[in-house]
C-alpha cells in the first residue's frame, strides 16, 4: 500500500480511466462495482474544502452525457455501507445529476492512508488551494506521526516543497483569508511568508490588494519591508552565494557581513528541518541525507 500511494490512484484503480465494467458484481471480489449513492458517506479527512458550483454543474452535465467515466475508491465500513476515499467531486456531481449509483473501487485502507490518496487525488489534478494542500500536509504530520521526509515521499513532492507549504500556515489569519477567497494569488503568499514581522505582512498584503499588485511587483514591496542586510550598494557575488546557499538546503540563507568576516543565517521552520540541515552539513548519512 505505501508504494501505491506515491504512484497515485492508477496504482489502486488500474485503468481508471477506462469507465465502468460491465462484469458481474461477484466477479470482482473488491474491484470495481456499482453502488447505491445513498450508501457512501462523504470521507471526514478531505483536505478539499472548496467545491466550486461552477466546475461542479459542468461536470454533472458531462456524467448526464456519458456517466462516471473514472470509478471512486471507498472502503466498506459496516453495515453495508461505505466510506468514500477519494471522488468527491465525482460524487457531488453524480448527485447532481441524478444518478442514484456511481462505479466505484472498494478497498481496505486505513484511516492515515485514506487521506494521504485523498490528498494525492487532489494534488494530482491540481484541485487544492495553497491553504488546503498546506492544512493537509500538517494533518499528515500532526494526526498520524509523519515527518516532512516521509510526507514528501507518500505525496511524491520534495522536501523542500512540503516545507514552503507549511510556512503558508504561519500567515496572518486576514491573510489566509484573502487566500481562500482568491484575491491573493499562492505567489503572493510566499512573497508576505519571505516577510518576517506579522504586522508588516499585513501592511504589505494591504498594499498589495490596494494596487492590485503582481507578483513581480509584490516581491519589489516586500524587499523593502525587510530588515537591512547590506549597504545600499549590492554585492553580487554575494546574492549569488545566498541562492547557491539556500538551493543547496532547501531552506532561506543570509550572508551578514561584518568587517573582514560575517555570520551565515540558515532558517528552519521546524525540529525535522533542523535534524534535516544538521545531518547535510555534518555530512552523516541517513534518512535525510538525500535532501
């Protein structure tokens, strides 16, 4: 199962794609089957909150057409019932349109895998918002014990990836909120995150949407609500030095000059990071020496 997660849902549905088989129920014996609507409850661990009605009603109008052509994945539980795993938008729009069964995949799963492919679904088609792939990494982490590493790999992301997305979680709540209703762009987000003092932040994401700023635009913002690290004339070769820094540990790097000599700082944003750049500086092997 857990090398199935990272190859996604094709790993558990093999064809997936192909639309619903017209065998007999009993010849699958936990494949693919047709099931009452009114039987599947909707899955607890969703990390999607947001189902637009728009992409939802174009969708029911195509399954009026030619049916659900992707089969779900739910897991029995009890009763005869069923749990639904991934496919909610699928099942919203089936209800939608009328169908009273959809095709679906019955499988055992437990509760952490049950949203690690709901969140795999989700990332696969690009469904979620920054905040919701965010939330759903931390759930990840804070409900069932894993580190940004293991994360990463179920998800089939990088490190690195997983940790900027938590640090979307540290913004300002007025911020997230102007996330979740899209007038801040996830570019924008990472642009205040780079931006240390929550008051700034929100001053900075209030002149954003004030001037109706890019990104491009929003980063020129926030590089002048940082604290000063070198005089005014750059040193080129030292902002190169900064990004061969920070590409190399997957984390934010600052060269302080001061006199002949300076300070190197290296941000880290939890205990895994800290363990993480530990192990690659001191050269040990392990887990997070490929990082």
């Amino acid at each position: 199962m857990r090398k199935a997660l990272g190859r996604g849902l094709d790993a558990l549905i093999p064809g997936a794609g192909g639309g619903p088989s017209r065998q007999p129920l009993e010849a699958w014996e936990g494949g693919e089957r047709r099931i009452p609507i009114d039987l599947i409850k909707p899955n607890p661990r969703q990390p999607r909150r947001e189902f637009g009605e728009a992409a939802l009603t174009e969708l029911a109008t195509s399954i009026r057409a030619k049916g659900v052509i992707q089969p779900l994945l739910v897991r029995p539980r009890g009763d005869s019932g069923y749990e639904l795993v991934a496919g909610e938008r699928r099942l919203r729009a089936a209800e939608q349109a009328g169908l009273h069964e959809v095709p679906a995949v019955v499988r055992e799963v437990s509760d952490s895998e049950s949203l690690e492919l709901a969140l795999v679904e989700n990332l696969q088609r690009d469904d979620l918002s920054p905040l919701e792939e965010a939330t759903a990494y931390r759930r990840l982490m804070d409900e069932f014990g894993h580190t940004q590493e293991e994360v990463a790999e179920r998800v089939g992301k990088s490190r690195p990836t997983i940790a900027n997305a938590l640090r979307l979680l540290r913004l300002p709540e007025p911020i997230k909120d102007e996330l979740r209703r899209g007038r801040l762009t996830a570019g924008h987000a990472r642009v205040l995150v780079s931006i240390d003092d929550a008051e700034a932040q929100l001053r900075a994401a209030r002149q954003i949407l004030a001037r109706d700023m890019s990104v491009r635009e929003a980063e020129r913002l926030a590089a002048t609500r940082r604290p000063a690290a070198r005089p005014v004339g750059r040193d080129l070769h030292r902002d190169a030095l900064e990004r061969e820094l920070a590409a190399a540990l997957g984390t934010r790097v600052r060269i302080r000059p001061r006199g002949r000599g300076g300070r190197i700082e290296i941000e880290y944003y939890s205990n895994e990071e800290l363990q993480a750049l530990s192990d690659r500086l001191c050269g040990r092997q392990g887990r997070t020496s490929d990082l």
